[in-house]
C-alpha cells in the first residue's frame, strides 16, 4: 500500500491495474486503518481519474455478493447523493415507474447518508424488507422485474472501509461510485451526479464497465436527479459514443418549479409522497416523477425520445401498474419476513 500511497500523494495517476491491486489491499486486514484513510483522503486531493474509478468498482463488484443467473436489459437509476437538496426520494419513485412500462430494474442503494432520508430507508417505511438474500432478490426481480438491493448486504466485505470513511467525515472517491457498484450486471443505466464538470467522466466509467447504453445527469440547482427548476445537463453514452445536450421543462412540455417544491423529510413523509405519486396524486412531486423516469425509460433504449418516456411514465402511474410494482414488493417481503 505504500507505494501506491507515494504514488498518488505525489499526484501521479494509477492505472486501472494499479487500483484493483490497492482496492484488494483495503480489505486486507494486514493494511492499517491509517493506511486506508490516508489512501481515501489523499486520492480525493489528486483527483480521481477514469481508470482508477473504474479499477475501485471492478474489485467492489468482484468482491459482492452477486445474483448468479444473467437477467438480461437490466437498468438501475440511483444517483450518487450528495447535492445538499433535501429532496423527496425521486429516483426510489421513479424506479416503480420505469418497472411498470415493462422494463426489469435492479434498484441498488442505501440509508440515508448525506440527505434525511435514503431509498433504503423510505423502502423501510412503505413496508420493504432490507433483509432479503441474495436468491429472495433474484427471485422477485423475475417475478415482479423491480427489486431493492441493500448495499451493505450486498457488499458486507466493505464494512470496514465505511467505518473509516465515516470517521474521515470528507467527500471520499465512496462518494462518487455508490451507483456504479451495483452487483448485477446492468445493461443501461441512469445515473445521478451532484457534481456536474463530472459528468462526461461518469459516463467514460459506465462505457469501461461495459453499459450499452446510459445516461448521466446533474440537474437544475446541481440536483443529483432532473429538476424542473430549469436547464439539466446529461450526458448520453450508446454505442461507445458520448453525446452532451440540456434539457428544460419546456422541451418536454412540464411545468417549470422551484426546487423548494420537492424537499422531502424523514422516512414517513418520504414514504406518504412516494405512494401519493404512485397512486396518481398531481403536482410537483409526480411531475418531476414523470421527468426522471422518462430520461430513464429513454436511457433503457425503450423510447427514441425523453419526451416518450414521459407518455410512457404517465402511462404507468394511470394505468396502476407502478403502484401494484410496489405492492407486489411489499407483499413478497411480509411473505419473507425472518
């Protein structure tokens, strides 16, 4: 570990076999605590660049506890956190949307640490259970093509590093890569950064980890998800190509508010907003829904516009095909309980 700890602290880059090599060295015993932090903390000061994000999720994704059985055109849509906004759980609620037009999502995420409320703990609230295994999660993602998978259950060899990382109490590389470590081999995917002169970097990292198709997004406000409050700034990758371009709600013909319009609380509050947009209650909180899940319906390949996604996201929600996604989670989990 001293090496590479030289090595970066003198602002010199890994490459990508260099930072799979230090990623296997942080779950080693044998390597101090101190080692650890000074390696997170002094990574964080160089800056992180495209090989050595995707070198720390390859080993992070390695070392998981994986659904064996290929399911094929999976997509996740969980944002990295950290913009400060205070929001609803947006991408949770989004997540039954984009299930409900017939498209599997593997919806991977955690409690809340930067925000009140996490998808882990809205889920919680609503009825979810956090506890399932790896064959319960397979097992309701091809029966109900929506199912949640619990970070630290899905990555329990990481317990160490996170303790580190909350005593460091900094932006950390751990900051940035929570939705590219989903344990399922995803095909496309919709990914939210609260940090936006990152964005074209994210998508190199999804296109090395082998999505088809993906987009990445910092919204209005430097939102990790699409805001309504003006122009949002996505990147889309397809076929190994980048394409950078805006979107504003007048593109897709959505009402313009103000980010105040959708803070969210704790879990029960989180949870009573995420059911009432599912149940097809209208307003900011549905609007920005159908926002998301129609980038995230065009991310999938679904659609040829955002602007068909949103039909489709509407679709789902009127229908009640997103609410019974919930449900049928809900349900699958009381049947489940331990």
């Amino acid at each position: 570990m001293q090496r590479f700890l030289q090595k970066i602290s003198n602002k010199q880059n890994l490459t990508q076999k260099e930072m799979e090599h230090a990623t296997r060295l942080l779950f080693l015993e044998t390597t101090t605590e101190a080692e650890i932090g000074a390696f997170l903390t002094e990574l964080k000061a160089k800056g992180e660049t495209t090989e050595e994000i995707t070198g720390i999720v390859n080993v992070i994704r390695e070392k998981s506890l994986c659904i064996n059985e290929h399911i094929p055109n999976v997509i996740d849509n969980c944002g990295t956190g950290g913009d400060g906004s205070q929001s609803f759980n947006i991408s949770t609620t989004a997540a039954f949307v984009i299930a409900g037009v017939g498209i599997t999502v593997a919806k991977h995420g955690n409690r809340s640490i930067s925000s009140k409320t996490g998808s882990a703990d809205v889920l919680e609230a609503l009825g979810v259970s956090l506890t399932m295994d790896k064959d319960q999660m397979q097992q309701i993602l091809k029966q109900n093509g929506i199912a949640f998978l619990f970070a630290p259950h899905v990555h329990p060899s990481l317990k160490r590093v996170m303790k580190i990382r909350k005593v460091l109490n900094v932006p950390t590389i751990f900051n940035l890569i929570g939705p590219l470590t989903n344990p399922i081999q995803l095909t496309t995917q919709l990914m939210g950064i609260y940090c936006r002169d990152m964005l074209v970097q994210m998508a190199e990292v999804l296109s090395q980890l082998g999505r088809k198709r993906a987009i990445v997004v910092n919204g209005a406000g430097y939102m990790d998800e699409a805001s309504l409050a003006g122009d949002n700034f996505l990147v889309l990758l397809e076929d190994g190509e980048l394409h950078s371009f805006t979107l504003s709600p007048a593109d897709v013909d959505l009402p313009q508010y103000d980010n105040e319009a959708i803070k969210g609380g704790d879990a029960t509050k989180n949870a009573k907003i995420l059911r009432g947009v599912l149940e097809g209650k209208t307003g900011a909180h549905r609007d920005t829904v159908l926002l998301n899940a129609g980038i995230g319906i065009y991310a999938h390949g679904k659609v040829d516009s955002v602007r068909e996604g949103i039909q489709l996201a509407k679709e789902s929600i009127d229908s009640g095909r997103a609410l019974k996604k919930l449900e049928n989670l809900i349900k699958y989990s009381l049947a489940n309980e331990v």
